[in-house]
C-alpha cells in the first residue's frame, strides 16, 4: 500500500470529514488500490452521516447497491438524498417501498420522478411481482440494485415484520429472476413457518416450496422436515394445505422425515407417525410400530397422543395395573388441559346421591369428633364416589395415587377392582388432603375395617342418615363392572368414537 493510502486511512480514523469522504468512495467504487467493501466503505463515513453531510448522504445513494443499502437498514439516508434531488436515491427508495405492500402505490411514484425507467408505470403493472423483477433486470445496471439479491433483502424484512403477503411478493419476484432457487431455501423456508400461522395463503408455487424444503431438510433443518414431512402424508402443516407444500403424498418420504423430525426433537412428529402407521390400508401401516410412535409422543407431552395412548390402554386393560396406565395417561392429557380426557374420565366416576354441602360437613365434622380417621374416609368417598365397602377397605399407603385412587377388588364387590380419578378441584384438594393426613401409611387389617364399619353405622344412625344418601349404590360381585376394558369401552363407545377418530 503506498504511503498516501496509508496517510488517508490513518485521517479517515481520526474522523477528518474529507478523509472519511474519499475513503469511503475508494471502497465503494474499488479503486486506488483499494478493493470494494461497502460495508466497510459506509463504516467510514457513518461519522458524516450522522452529521447529515450532503455529500455523504449522496455519495452514499449514488455508489451504493440498493441490496446493501436494505441489508444495512439506511432508508433514511435515501429518503434525506432525495431532498437534495438524487434520482438514484429516489429510484432506489421507490423500488424499496414497492417491495412493501402498504408503501407500494408511493415507491411506483418514486420510480417514475426518477425517470430511470423506460417509461411511467402505474400500481396495477406490478401487481405481479415476477413482472416487477423482470423489469428490474431487464433494465438497471447491477451497480444501482441485484434484483434476486433485493427481492430476497425484501423477503428477509417482510419476515421480521411478520408480514406474510409481502414475504410470498417478494419470494415470487426473487425466483423470477435467481438462477439459483436453492439461494431462496433458508427464506422459502422461514415464510411458510410464518404462513403455517396465520390464516393468509402462503401463495407459491408448490414445486418451488417443496424443492426448498428438501434442501433445507438436507441441511438439517427440522422444521423444514416436519413440514414437508406432513406435506407428503397428507397431513396439514398448521394452517397450510398439503398440496401447497408438495406435489404429490409419497408415505415412506413421509415416514423418514418425519422420524427425522421427531429424532431431532419435534415431539409432534411421532404422533403424525402414529397416523401413518395405524392405518392398516396404508403402504407405511405397522400397528406395532404405530404403538411405539403414540408411546413416544405421550412421553414428549403432546397432549392428544396422551389422550388416544390412555384410552387404548383402558379399553384392552385385562388387569387393574395397566387400566392404571391408562388412567395416568388420561390424567396427563386432562392436566394439559385437554377436554376430551377429563370426559373420559368422568365415564369411571360412579353416580353420588345428593347431599347439601352443608349436611355433608356437619357429618363429616361429627364423626371427625369421635374418630379423625372414619372422618377422612368419609370425605374422600364423598369427594370420589366410593362406596362404602371402598371407603372402609382402601389402604392408604397402597391405594392412593398422583391422579386419584385405586381401588383394588374384593371377594364381596366388584372383584375385579376400579380407578377413581381426581378430575375436579375438589376432588384434588381432597385427595391432597387424605394423603397429608394418611402420611402415606395406614394400618390396615380385617378387624380394622370391621371397627370402622361399626362406628360409621352408629354415627350415621345417631344422626338419622341413611347409608344410601350418602355413598354411591354398591357395585355388587359382578365382573362385568365398566371400570375398564372391554365393558368401560362398550359403555363409552360414542364418546369415544367421537373423540377419538
């Protein structure tokens, strides 16, 4: 570097106006021994800027590039050289602002006071944005503006706005004139995470979308490969149609995206797994595989494969212990705030008999006077509708749970035993109570259940209550109860064909 150019760098740092003036257009024009960089070329002169400098604001709105211009957010110097009469300024504002739907009526204005067109153009010529960048192309030098480069710095500032009609303008105007549509993946990309949200139409070309988001599938992108995963099942992505996605359905692309997905962390892709595989009539149908997706989606907490994993395992229980499994993944979904599991459960609530609450207190309270434990049974049977042969028998340091009770058989009702489960506040508050008061053990034995018994009859026989106001009808010895499998299923049929398809 000769001596001069060192001399010129050394004043530009030390902010000398006309230093800083000449070292910036040696990098933007790339000459003198300096090589081009407008990045560094308006670091330089930023001071000038600053200080509204007319020529810096129109030396930059001269020699700039208008995609560098976009990239580095400096509207403002071109709206401030238009002042001063800059027609590059005002041509190149203009083509920034048309790039923007609410601005785009006022950039046609400001392309045609350029006079750097062939002709006057009126807002409805570039209603099509890939006429837009043809004529972009077609007619201005690649110094003043790159069109695919300024439709896709268009792109980027419509997706941080969260604009998705300017995002699809933009990207169709960039792949008219990009030889390259791979340069358009990460934006392709961002725009139909974008659209999967709103209710407005993503609006491109379905090859285009789907050759992007292969290409970004490729690189690793594992949104790209749970939308395009979805897209090739058949299975909306959000608010987005398949066939806005992708061409055609091909299941086993499907199936490896999709798994790709869910490896990766998309917890919602194993459910969409789960759809694929459970269908016997599909190509990628494996009920056993099918299973395997449902369990793994319940365990990453969606919600709905929750729900269907917790139905499916009460219906087929044959034992109390995986009706239990059942009941837990049910509970899950209905914590997560899901409807349809709190109507499941409330199939396995027996029917209560009124009691005013106030009577109901005064019961509990009287006998809690005499025996605190007859007391607490007392409460949680008329809080879970147990019986009162489940009242007095239940072992406390056994039989409560996280999500409610379980309520073993016995030789003299309902053998094959049930699940009471929490499903309201109360009921919550309740059982929190119990097991506070039960400190996770109880003695438990025959004679213990029979005392019980005893005390309970002569409390509710002093208080003139009948057994049948306050506890559920006894189930009896049948082992047909509907507490799960195949007689809970048959009795929740429509409830659960209309939940579960």
């Amino acid at each position: 570097m000769r001596r001069e150019d060192i001399l010129l760098r050394e004043a530009a740092r030390r902010g000398e106006p006309g230093a800083c003036l000449e070292m910036a257009n040696r990098l933007f024009a790339g000459k003198n021994g300096f090589s081009r960089n407008f990045k560094l070329g308006l670091a330089y002169i930023q001071q000038e800027l600053d200080r509204q400098s007319s020529a810096a604001i129109l030396l930059v709105a001269d020699m700039v590039p208008l995609e560098v211009l976009m990239a580095q957010q400096t509207k403002d110097t071109l709206v401030a050289a238009t002042r001063f009469g800059s027609t590059a300024a005002m041509l190149k504002l203009g083509v920034w602002q048309t790039l923007c739907g609410r601005h785009r009526r006022e950039g046609i204005d400001w392309i045609n006071r350029s006079a750097r067109l062939d002709r006057e153009y009126k807002p409805q010529d570039f209603d099509d944005p890939r006429e837009f960048a043809l004529q972009l192309k077609a007619q201005l030098h690649p110094d003043i503006l790159d069109a695919g480069e300024v439709c896709l710095a268009g792109t980027r500032e419509a997706l941080k706005e969260q604009d998705a009609r300017d995002v699809g303008y933009c990207i169709r105007a960039a792949a008219q004139v990009m030889e390259h549509p791979g340069q358009l993946a990460q934006a392709v990309s961002a725009a139909v995470r974008l659209a999967a949200t709103t209710i407005i139409p993503l609006g491109l070309p379905a090859e285009l979308v789907e050759t992007c988001l292969a290409s970004r599938s490729e690189h690793g992108e594992v949104e790209a490969q749970y939308g395009l995963g979805c897209a090739f099942a058949g299975i909306p992505y959000g608010h987005l149609l398949p066939q806005e996605l992708a061409t055609r359905t091909n299941l086993r692309r499907a199936a490896a995206l999709l798994l790709r997905a869910a490896d990766a962390g998309k917890a919602e892709a194993w459910l969409n797994l789960y759809e694929i595989a459970s269908d016997p009539k599909s190509a990628a149908g494996n009920q056993e595989a099918a299973r395997f997706f449902l369990e793994k989606a319940a365990k990453c907490g969606v919600v709905l494969a929750q729900r269907k994993l917790g139905a499916l395992l009460l219906g087929e229980a044959t034992s109390l212990e995986r009706a239990e499994a059942g009941v837990h993944w049910l509970n899950a979904a209905a914590e997560g705030g899901d409807g349809a599991a709190r109507e499941l459960l409330e199939t396995l609530v027996l029917p209560l008999p009124t009691l005013p609450a106030g009577v109901e207190t005064t019961i509990v309270e009287k006998v809690r006077a005499v025996d605190a434990e007859l007391a607490a049974r007392l409460a949680l049977a008329r809080a879970f509708h147990l019986t009162r042969r489940e009242a007095l028998n239940f072992n406390a340091r056994r039989d409560i749970r996280p999500w409610g009770v379980l309520i073993p058989g016995t030789a003299k009702e309902n053998p094959k035993g049930r699940l009471a489960p929490a499903i309201h506040e109360p009921m919550k508050a309740e059982l929190q109570r119990a097991a506070s008061f039960f400190n996770g053990s109880s003695s438990f034995d025959n004679i213990f259940a029979l005392h019980k018994g005893r005390t309970q009859r002569e409390m509710f026989k002093a208080l003139s209550i009948s057994e049948s106001m306050f506890f559920p009808a006894e189930i009896g010895r049948s082992w047909s109860h509907y507490g799960f499998g195949r007689h809970w299923a048959a009795k929740a049929a429509p409830l659960l064909k209309e939940l579960l398809e």
